[in-house]
C-alpha cells in the first residue's frame, strides 16, 4: 500500500459521524488528526471551535500579489446503518476491485484528503504559488448551521478569489467533469383538512369531498401532459439554456441508458423538448417529495380521512427567485383546491440557483488541469442537486467555486459499501498540484 | 328507575369486548346472562358454542301455520379505547339528560334488549302470534366470521320468513326510519413502483417519473368535473332510483345543512345531479381510503420515493356486480398509469349491495308498527354502508331483513361517550309488541 493511501486509511478510521452525539469525541479526535497533518505539512493550522463541531483552518504564508485560493472540504460522514448491509466494517477501510471501502471514501474524506496530499506535494516542490487557505468543516451531513457564521466573523482571513471544491461527481469513471451551476430548491407543504374527524367511508361517501382525493387533484394538476410544470408564470424568468450548453451536453455520454441503469427506473420521463441531461442540469421541476393521508396500513379500513397533505419541492434553474416561485405555487395550490375541503400552503425552506462562467480565467485553468490530470478533455455540466454551501461562499466571500466532483456513479454515498475509485484519489492528488500550478500561473487578477 | 332501564343497565355493565381476548370471560358471562333472561321469559334458549364467541339462540314453541320472525342482534361490544375521554366509566352506565350513557348502549345492547323486552311483554298477552328465533351473536364487532358455518349448519332450525334487526340508525330524533337498501362494496389497492430505491429530488429529479405523482394521477383520474366516477362502464348496470324513492327521500328531513353539521365538512360535494340523501343511498361511489408514498415526517426530505400506494373502495349499488366493478377499475388504473413507472393492481374483498321491496307484506307491517309506535309515518331509506350479515341472511337462509334502527345521529357508535335516548329505548320495547302483533296478523304465507 502507498504512503497515500495508508494514511487516507488512517483519516477514515475516524467514525466522525456528525449527526450522532454519540461520536463526539471521533469528529473531534478527527479534526485533531487534520490538523496535526497540516501542521507536519508545514502549513500554519488552526482548530475553530463552534457551537457544534470544530472547524479546521491552515494557511501557508500568504504573500501580497498571489491569487488566494481557498479549498473547502469535510471531515464529518454519514451514519452507517443499516450496518448490516456492509461487505466491510465501515471504519475499517479494505481494497477490492481497485475500490477503497470505507464511510467517507468518496463523501468527502478521499476527495478532500487528496486535496491535502495535493498541496502536499506542491509544497514539496517549494514555497506554492497561490495563498492557499484550506477549510474544512465537521458539520457537512447536517447542515453546514455553524459555518455560515463563521465565514461571517472571519470574513477578512478567508477572502480568496476562487474556491475549490470536490464534493460532486464525474459523470463516469475517467470522464474529468467540471460543475459551474446548480439548481436552486424551495419547498411547500399541502395541508387538506376536511370533515372534523375521519368518515365511515360507506356512511358518508359520496357526499363530501374526499381530502386525499383533493390532495391527489392538487398534485396531478402541478404537471401537464408534456410533462411540463402547469404553474402558471413558472418559467417566466427562467434563463434559457446557451447553444454552448446544449452542444457540450449533447456530447456527454450521460443519456437514456446510464439514467436508466444508475435509477432503476422503467423509462426516462421529463419535459418534452429536453434531454436527459438538459432536464437534470438546466431545467427546473416540480416534484412531490411526499404524500400521506388515511389508512396506510395492511388491508383495508373503509375511512374517509380528516385531513391529508402533499410535501413539494421546486428545483430551480438561474433566473428564478424562490420566493416569487413559492408565491405562484401557492396561487397555483389555492386555484385548485375543489370545493369542500381547507386548503393551506406552509412555505417550506429555499435556495438560490447557482451559476458561475466556466471559462473565465480560473474556469479555464480547472479544464486545463483537468485534462492534464485525466489525460482527456473535460465535459462542463451544471449539478441537479443543490448546495448551499456554494451560494453561502458567492454571498459571504463573493467568490465562485470551481466544482471538481470526483465522485463516480455508483460509488453509494450515503448508503452501505461506499467506495471510492483508488485511481480517482490518486488522480485527485495529481490534479491539485496541476490546479495550484496553473492558479498561481494566473496571479492576483485584482 | 323503571325496571326494564335496570335490566338494560344489568346487560350494559358486562364488558363483552369481542377483540381483545381478555375479555373472552365477560363475553361469555354476558352470554349467560342473555340465556339466563330469554330462559326465564319461557322462551327455550340454548348457547351454542363456536370457534369464537358463543352465538344464543331463543324460540318460542313452533307451530305449524304461523309465520316464522327471526330477529337478529349482538351483544359483544368495541373496545372504549380512548377511555379518558369518557364523561363515566364506559361499564358504568349512567343516565344525563335523557340519555344513557355506556360502551354498547346503541350498538347494540340497547336496541337489542328493547327487542328482548318487546318479547317479553308479547308473551305476557299470551301466546305469542308468530314462531319466533331469537338470533344472538358475541362476534359482530369482529366480522361475525363464526356466525355463518353457523348459519349453514342450523340452516333448516333457523328458517324464517323474515328478520328484523335494529342495528341501523334513524335520520333524526323522534324519526321513525326502516331501512330496506345497503350499499355493497368493492375495494382494491393502487401499487406504483419507479425508481429501484428513493432517489434525490435534486440529482434525479426532472427525468424520472414520481411514483407519487403517479398514484396522484391515478387517483385525481377517478371522478369527473361533476364529481361522477369517470371508470369507463361503471354506471352501465346501476338500477335507477324509483320516482317514489326520489320523492320519498326529498321529504327525509336530512339535507346539506344536517349533512354538514355531523361530518364537520365545510361543504356537501357529490355527483351532480343528486341530493344529499341520493348520493349516499342511492349512488355509488369511487373513494381513496389511504394514500402514501415518499416523506411524510416533519420538514422536508428531498426525495423521490420509489414506490407509493393508494387504498381504493367503491360502494355499489343495485345492479352493480362486484367483479365486473373491480374489472372496470383495474382497466382504468392501468390505462390512466403514466409512462416511466409500474402500476399494479390489488383486488381486494367485496359484497353485494342489497336491496328489499319495502312494500311488501312485510315491509308494510313493519312501516305501521313504526308508526303506531312513534306516533308518525316512517320515512324509507336506505343506508350508504354495508351490512355483510344482511346478504348473508339472504343468501343462506333466503329472507330479507327490516332494518329498524333506533340509533340517532351523534349518538357515537364506537366512540367514547356512547349514549341511548331513553325515549328510544322504550319505543324499541312497544315497537317489538307491535311487530309480533302485526306481522303475526299477516300469518304463514306459504
């Protein structure tokens, strides 16, 4: 085993589950490695506390003139159940197949550890060209609640020009991809209340709207027969695709078959007029997260329920406000509410869309240490997902991220027996001593 | 107190929950104590025991020429849960304002010892007029699963010409109601399957068809803009209602606004075309009992599930068959199943609607003993739920049922707070005298 990867071992050995309290002490005890790593390095690193868990902090020294770059990553994983699904314990990282198995591997300890080892060997090369300021938070899989203020209070010692970021994914092993957008998100809840009390459905059925059949209508009317979101003033302000875009995106090899293969769905169905791909990236949805309402248990219970509800969530493309969108569902929710039931709309949480221009000056330098790194061309796609973390930086810090996902279909992030692709962390290495090399090329622009 | 309330309060104090096999003693002692009462009335009463509950059976001495009255009732109970909302001790009954307040006082105890109380005082004129059995089962909270081998068993001991039951209810206070119709029912389970487990909304969402959505659809697919079901053929073989039923039910003092203050709905809503009274008698209907799918836990989880469900029933009436019904909607289901997921359907259990000719003999006679007794002619309805034991009685035993429920709106059948009008307990004794006298004018038949 390299002297990479046994100490990646190391790193993963850490249960840092952020969401258990139960494993305080191991996110800690985490942070505490990291640190002394950054520190052996040679890098000036600090651990923050926070009202939750810590954040790591190191810097080299930094020099007027030089471009800062900033890589952010976590430390903290995801619980582990259901534990026995593993082919491996979870903190007992094992090698199969050219895959490392370990909570982590993937999201985010191997992407943001050959961060580490990058600027490692870097250094190793002498003093870096970039003043580089690596972040790394402990708090990730929840929520990210006390980085914000802490990008708020330190503001000035974290001002960078560009970000780097692997926390996305490759849109197939060996493919270098590069993220510049994410859609935005903005959530409702449909709440239907009918009769005081749940009906004797022979008793009274037939003479009073049916709460979940209101919610049912509520939710079939979100969508037209094109598959198109049936909401009035929904794509008014929707920035449309570029010709670039398309043309790019045509050419990734992302379509019908790989969807249907990573999904496990019967067939592809979206917006009429877009590909697969268009329909991830560029075009916002509607969906419904959630419904319930009446008997969900075995057999059958003759009800007609009080009340039911239906959780929606918007995914939101450049141009879209969410509060301006959350206004017309909402309008859209009361316009077809049949009579006889309550209708109420609970405005639910939201997130900006997320844009930046991938050939700009540090978009270009991301491509070329792609391609350097891969030995290929790499594809530009905008991520379905949303992650605020990104827009919280463009806010705070005013500067766009450069999302350089590793990650690669089926790798089970989040889920039992996730892996990461050893060459994927080697590569990872490899290309954040190429995107050191050609940021620091760049120079402070301002 | 007049003796008779005392009896009944004897009765009302066992508790003789059928489900909850604690209580399988009191049941029984319960059971006893029937055998006890009709045994001391001169009637000849047996308990005969089944897999479950004993069923009690009652006759005076048969005679040849005499019309043959079975009358039907049962003396098991719900359960009181939740039994701190209960005003007084659920065994414990009391009478405030009129009422008498106890777990089985309407259903059924109540309206059942008022037909034990009617025989009594029969036979104290003498020999009574008519060959009667007295028809008691300790499992009709259950589903009276053990009462019809029993049926098939006993078939020639227990035939009759007719049967009176008071287990329905009346559509007001001071209301004299006979019952001649139910609805039947057929039920059925919409299973939608997408994606091989719950995706991201975000990372997937926009290319994948929504099972939710889905069983929306399918759902929202069942009823037109007129509320009519909108299942191809489901109306083929519905028998009108008569011009006399129109007629009759119009003049039935229960309209929207009654509707409306026991169900709590903030409006009436049927098909088009119909009154309150004829939606619920008289129409069938298409309900969706229980829906599910995807997040239904507090805030929001971004998911797309990868199954959802919707519990359907239909109530029937006249005409409709139960598996031609369940044919109809299967094709509707699978016809209206969007593209992208996989629709199965669950055919679930069925029973027929049912229907007498409340002017007959019979019918008649009941009619005129519930008008002697409450001093005003009976309206006719049917009721919009269904009644298994009353097809069972048909089938095996081939007479048809007098409904003659005693029970009146809000008097929370299953519910805590159960009640009785004492007034109703009392005309249920004089109209039990008055039905022996007048149906055993009428005589054998043939």
């Amino acid at each position: 085993m390299t002297p990479e990867l046994s100490q990646l071992f190391e790193f993963l050995r850490f249960p840092s589950i952020s969401t258990d309290s139960r494993h305080k002490g191991d996110v800690r005890a985490c942070a505490e490695w990291l640190d002394a790593k950054l520190t052996g390095m040679g890098l000036t690193s600090t651990i923050h506390e926070t009202a939750g868990h810590p954040i790591v902090v190191a810097r080299n020294q930094h020099v007027e003139g030089k471009l800062n770059l900033m890589i952010y990553g976590h430390y903290d994983v995801q619980p582990v159940d259901p534990v026995e699904l593993w082919a491996s314990p979870p903190f007992e990282p094992e090698i199969r197949d050219g895959k490392i198995y370990a909570r982590g591997a993937t999201d985010n300890k191997g992407q943001m550890f050959a961060h580490v080892l990058g600027v490692e060997k870097a250094l190793a090369d002498g003093e870096l060209p970039v003043n580089l300021t690596l972040l790394f938070e402990g708090e990730e899989e929840i929520g990210s609640k006390n980085l914000t203020p802490f990008l708020e209070a330190h503001r000035e010692e974290l001002a960078c020009d560009v970000i780097a970021v692997s926390d996305t994914g490759m849109v197939g092993p060996g493919i270098p991809t590069m993220g510049y957008g994410l859609r935005g998100i903005t959530c409702g809840e449909v709440i239907v209340t009918g009769p005081s009390s749940d009906l004797h459905s022979g008793v009274y059925g037939g003479s009073v709207m049916n709460p979940v059949t209101a919610v049912a209508r509520i939710v079939a009317s979100l969508h037209d027969a094109d598959e198109k979101v049936a909401i009035d003033g929904f794509y008014s302000d929707v920035a449309p695709l570029e010709d670039w875009e398309r043309e790019a995106w045509s050419k990734v090899p992302f379509g019908e078959k790989e969807y249907l293969a990573e999904t496990g769905a019967p067939a592809s169905v979206g917006e009429a007029g877009y590909t697969v791909a268009e329909r991830l990236w560029g075009r916002p949805t509607a969906e419904v997260n959630g419904i319930g309402g009446g008997y969900q248990g075995e057999g059958s219970k003759t009800v007609i329920a009080r009340e039911a509800m239906a959780k929606l969530s918007f995914r939101l493309v450049p141009g879209q406000d969410p509060d301006d969108i959350l206004d017309k569902v909402e309008a859209h929710v009361m316009a077809n509410a049949p009579k006889g039931v309550d209708v109420k709309f609970v405005r639910g949480h939201s997130g900006e869309p997320y844009l930046n221009d991938p050939h700009s000056d540090y978009g270009k330098a991301a491509q070329a240490s792609l391609a350097t790194t891969f030995g290929k061309e790499p594809v530009l796609i905008r991520e379905g997902g949303s992650i605020p973390i990104i827009n919280t930086f463009k806010t705070i810090l005013g500067a766009d991220s450069l999302m350089l996902g590793l990650a690669v279909p089926g790798c089970k992030i989040h889920a039992p027996n996730e892996s990461f692709n050893v060459e994927n962390f080697e590569a990872g290495i490899e290309l954040n001593q190429e995107l050191i090399r050609r940021l620091g090329a760049l120079g402070k622009k301002s």
